[in-house]
C-alpha cells in the first residue's frame, strides 16, 4: 500500500468515525432531556390519528357524517385504477403502464 491509500483511508475512518460520536453524544444528549423532563409527558400532544378510533379520539361515533359524493368518487378512481391495472397485465407496454383514463372529475 502506498502511503497516499493509507492517508485517505485513515482520513475517511477519521471522517466517519467523527460523525458516528456526534450521532452518538446527540442521543444520549436527547435521552438525558428526556429522562429529566419525565418519559410520560404528554402535554401538547395530539394522539389522534388516521387508524384511531372516533370513540378514542372522544368523537360521538353515530354522529359521524360519510360524504357520498366522496366515496362514490373513490370507488370510480378504484375502479379506474383496476382498468389500467387490466390493461397492462393482458397487455403490458410502455404505453399501457402509463395509460391513465380520462375521467371528469365530479365537483370540478
């Protein structure tokens, strides 16, 4: 080994080693806030989700209201989506794979 190979390789072990301590001293840092803070806090935060339940996020679940217009546009995209799927297994090409069909939107 020339010593040119031996200085860049010494340089790239310096380079990642030094970024492997800084990751490692900010999360021991965030970890030491954390356990002076208190693990369980959890003012401000909003646990509602997309998966969560209505009754979980403290919604009157029969008083949901289910926009019709809205799901009859998803099932026409789904069904759309299933054409062009279709299509390009019974046929695939560069052209099926992109092929999209020309719908209107409703609302639009």
């Amino acid at each position: 080994m020339s010593i040119e190979s031996i200085i860049i390789t010494l340089s790239v072990m310096f380079f990642f080693g030094g970024i492997v301590l800084i990751l490692g001293l900010g999360v021991m840092n965030i970890e030491e806030e954390r356990s002076r803070n208190g693990a369980n806090q959890t003012e401000g935060w909003d646990s509602r989700s997309f998966f969560s339940s209505s009754a979980a996020m403290g919604l009157d679940p029969s008083g949901e209201v289910v926009d019709d217009s809205l799901v009859l546009e998803v099932e026409r995209f789904l069904r759309d989506e299933v054409a062009v799927a279709d299509r390009f297994v019974s046929e695939p090409s560069v052209e099926n794979l992109y092929w999209r069909v020309t719908s209107t939107v409703s609302g639009a």
